[in-house]
C-alpha cells in the first residue's frame, strides 16, 4: 500500500538496514517507514532479535530479518549486570557481519535492544547512522547512539539533544480516518462509545477499574464499550465484565482480546482509555481523539507520562496516574464528559495533528538522503 506523501513518480536505488524490535512501540512506526522506502524502490533489512515481535512482524511483511542475540541490561541481575558488555561485544561482532553482508547505504535504528549494538556497528563499518527516539524521555541506548548518529529523529520536541522534531510514524489507517471535526457529534443523549486499549497483552489496572467505574454510573447514560482485553488479563476482565453486567444489562459491551482496525475503532470511538506509549499517543494525534490516559507506571524514566503530558497540557487528554486511579474517580470523568459532548469536542479537536507532510514521510526522507533518487 503507498503511504502518503510519497512520491510515486519518484524511484531511488540502494539498501536499508532498519534495527528495531522488542515491543509494537518500535516495530510497527519503523514498519511504517519501511513500507514508505520500499515504494519507492529501496531494498529493506532488518536487524532485531528472535525474542521480540519482529520475529513474527518483520518476515510477515516479506523484509528480510537478521537477528543477533541482545537483552537489555538495565535494571536486572548483578550477573546480568557484569556478563553484559560481554554480550553485548558479541552482539556488535554479530550486527557488523550482518552488515558487511548486506552493505546498506544507510542505517535506521527506531528502538529496542537490537539498535544499540547495531548501531555502533554502523559506525564502526562507516555507514551512515541515523537515530528516531519515539518516547518523550529519551531512552539509554538512544542518548548513546546519538552522539554517532548522522541525524537525531525525535518523536517529542525536545527529547534528544540536537534533536529534530518529525513526530512518531503511524500505519496508512490512521490517515484515512475522517478528522474529528467531520465526525464527533456533539448532541446530548447518543450512545457514549467508549473504547478501552491496554495494549496486545492488555492492561490489568484497567481491566479491572474500567468495569467498577462503569458500574457507578448514573442509571441514565446510554454508554456503549469495545474494551481490548488482552491476552494476559483477559480472565480478570471477563469476571470484572460480569459482574457489571449483572447490575447493568443495559449496556452494550464487547470484549475482544484483540482489535485488528484500531485506527477505525479509535474514529468510531468519544472517549479512549488507554495507556500512554509513544506509539498510542501518535495514533490518537494522527486520529484525533479525546483520551483518558493511564500511563504504565514501571515504565523507565517514566516515560509514558512524560508521554502523556504533551497530550493532556494542550487539554486534548486527561492524564490519570495509575496510583491515584479510583473507580470512582474514573466513573466521574466519563460522566463529565458525557454531559459535556461540547469538551469532548474539544479534546478531540485539540488532540487533532495531520501535517500534510507525515512523520512516516519526514523520517524517510532523511533515509533518502544517504540513497540514489
């Protein structure tokens, strides 16, 4: 599928190494730029590691994958601790043989463990290095990579030093989606359509809350729910779920484990409840979406509130700390909220950012500058 803003009439020749992997946070914007380049006729690798999505992602995508053995250091074991620049020498042995191999014009690292020793790698063999930092609160591996990068890609202002602000790459669906000033509705007494994202493995804090909170509403909201459960809670949500649905068989609920079109249910959506990575974040922007937000809390640096804030100081997003999280605190939100569509348009508005040029297209054309157009 093109992506938008590339240049269709225009071709460019030459190889790509893209490192990136663990989480979805860093597999699917680098997947975004990837399916750019490729339009355009770039030749695509990957550097990720055997334990993280991009073992499934990346060859479902057809992009050659090559992995290296890497595991993050910080915060584990003391033995992890003095064994690991042992193996992280290892793994930049292994990256400069991959890269030797494939000869890339140019190298994109967008996070996860695999970039770190794949990045210095690409300064060790001479090519090109180019850094995005999805998060608001850059992470280790990235603020080292940095100061050998060629470009420093920020998905925040101000994330890096030097950094250059692109915004965060998102999937073609969520540019396809009506802006909100076409399709938020702001009559009183509709359904209230509330769409709940904790992430593919889900988030236990809200499957539990989200169903207490609706249980406190006033009898005469008419609110309908599409709660991702994710796999690894799914059980804790589904008991919370029936409980409520015992005082309140009124409401309309879905509960699947998992949301394939989430660009189309976060437009069909009033209010999202959800967490606070960088990629979520984006894809509310690129949307359009009014949000309540419930950052992780053991995220490093706590990165997802720093995140967060850059929604909620514009009044696109409620930011709501897990620590302080009350089911009633949350059932007086939603009810607020509800009784005020014209906020809620507002948020939605607010939230609204589509540049005509994409972050996907500002990251590839750094890419391009380092390949034959």
């Amino acid at each position: 599928m093109t992506q938008p803003n590339a240049p269709k009439s225009q071709k460019a020749v030459g190889t790509i190494l893209i490192m990136a992997g663990g989480t979805g946070g860093h597999v699917f914007p680098a997947l975004a730029v990837a399916d750019y380049l490729r339009d355009l006729g770039i030749q695509v690798h990957w550097i990720g590691t055997d334990k993280g999505i991009e073992a499934k992602v990346v060859p479902e995508n057809n992009i050659p994958l090559h992995t290296i053995n890497i595991a993050g250091i910080r915060g584990k074991s003391l033995t992890k601790f003095i064994t690991g620049p042992i193996a992280i020498a290892k793994a930049i042995a292994q990256a400069k043989s991959i890269i030797r191999e494939i000869k890339p014009n140019v190298v994109l690292g967008m996070g996860g463990y695999a970039s770190g020793p794949g990045g210095i790698a690409a300064r060790l063999c001479g090519i090109p290095l180019i850094v995005h930092e999805q998060n608001a609160i850059a992470g280790s591996t990235n603020k080292i990579l940095a100061r050998l990068a060629k470009h420093v890609l920020c998905g925040f202002p101000n994330a890096l030093p030097k950094g250059i602000f692109v915004g965060n790459p998102v999937r073609n669906g969520f540019y396809h989606q009506l802006q909100p000033s076409e399709r938020v509705n702001t009559q009183k007494g509709l359904p209230f359509k509330v769409l709940v994202l904790g992430g593919s493995l889900g988030a236990k804090a809200l499957n539990q809350k989200v169903p207490e909170a609706l249980a406190l509403l006033p009898a005469d909201l008419n609110v309908q729910v599409v709660h991702q459960s994710g796999a690894r809670t799914k059980a804790v949500a589904q008991e919370a779920y029936s409980a409520l649905k015992e005082q309140k068989p009124e409401y309309h609920i879905e509960l699947p484990e998992f949301i394939v079109d989430v660009a189309k249910a976060m437009a069909d959506a009033d209010l999202i409840i959800c967490r606070a990575g960088a990629l979520t974040v984006a894809e509310l922007a690129a949307v359009g979406a009014a949000s309540l937000l419930v950052p992780f809390p053991y995220a490093i640096d706590d990165h997802q509130t720093a995140n967060a804030r850059w929604l909620s100081e514009k009044g696109a997003a409620i930011l709501c700390p897990e620590a302080t999280l009350t089911a009633a605190l949350l059932a007086d939100h939603i009810t607020q909220l509800y009784q005020d569509r014209s906020r809620l348009h507002k948020m939605a508005v607010t939230a609204f950012m589509r540049d005509e040029k994409t972050p996907t297209a500002n990251v590839a054309d750094y890419c391009l500058e380092y390949l034959h157009v």
